[in-house]
C-alpha cells in the first residue's frame, strides 16, 4: 500500500481542487493535515500569477507577471512569471517542517505542487526529500505532467513510485 499519493495532470485539470477537497475532510475527521496549496489570481479576468496558501489560512504571492525580483535577489522566471523566493519559502517551508518533532501518529502533508517554480528553493527540495523519508508522515501532493525538459527532482519522485511507497495517479477531468 503507498504511504505517499502524488496527483499530476494538465494544468486546469482539477488537481489543487482535489487536494483542497480531500484535507477539509481529513481534517474533519480528526487527522492532523498541514501544508499549502498554489492558487491562481486573477485580474481582469486574466491571470497574473499564484498566490501559495497554506492549510491555516496565510497567504502570500508565488509569482506574478512582470513583476521584477524583490530588491537583492535573483531572478527566477518561468515563462512570464517571475517567482518570488522569499515569500514562497517563508510559507511552505515552516509547514513542511512542522512534522518534525511533532506528536506520535499519522500526519498528512500537502504539497501542491512540486514543480517549476516551486523548485528553484533548493531549501524546498531539501524539505521535501526529509518530509517523504519522515516515519508516519503521509504526503498529499501534486507534481506536473512532463512536458519540455523533465524537472529531475520531479522525475525522481515520479520514478519512486516502482520501487518505494509512492502511489502516482493521473488526474484527467473537467475544470478545476
């Protein structure tokens, strides 16, 4: 049986729906979730960018459209998006590591998602490896559909569903 459960799909497909759907009822049913969700904005009816948000209710921007990097950082783009680092580990991080020391028993954690922008935090990445190998800690998560390049970290979660308890199901449905 898989004690991790990775979602992937196209974009648009329902995956972060899901995700958001399956902690609301986790949590009401007394299981310890923690974690974070990406979340389109909109403006104008186009979006200009996603926000993360964690399971407690912060929020912070992940990236925007032709926003510039915040003053004495690198750049980090994805297409026309440009990643804000900073606010990203301050609200990912602290739930990944929230497991740590935490109370004996199961816990969930959700990651939406595991991609592109998500990955140039190497501090992300190191969280990510210690809360899969964490005992009693199941992972929520979602991770994209290879297109282009494969994400090698991506690649590396995707191939250990053969060989470790990684269960990887495709999303294929309507709007989410």
């Amino acid at each position: 049986m898989a004690r991790h459960v990775f979602l992937t799909g196209p974009p648009g497909v329902g995956k972060t729906t899901l995700i958001q759907k399956a902690s609301e009822v986790l949590k009401s049913s007394g299981v310890p979730v923690d974690g974070f969700y990406t979340q389109e904005v909109r403006q104008g009816g186009r979006r200009i960018g996603f926000d993360v948000v964690t399971l407690s209710g912060l929020r912070g921007p992940l990236s925007r459209v032709g926003a510039g990097p915040p003053p004495g950082t690198r750049e980090c783009r994805v297409g026309q998006y440009v990643v804000d680092l900073a606010s990203f580990e301050q609200l990912a991080l602290p739930v990944l590591d929230a497991g740590a020391g935490s109370s004996p028993g199961p816990r969930v954690c959700v990651i939406d998602e595991v991609g592109k922008m998500e990955l140039f935090s190497q501090p992300f990445t190191r969280a990510v490896r210690q809360t899969l190998a964490a005992p009693g800690t199941v992972v929520l998560g979602t991770i994209p559909v290879p297109k282009g390049k494969p994400l090698a970290f991506v690649e590396e979660i995707r191939h250990q569903m053969g060989s470790a308890p990684v269960k990887l199901m495709n999303v294929c449905g309507g709007g989410g």
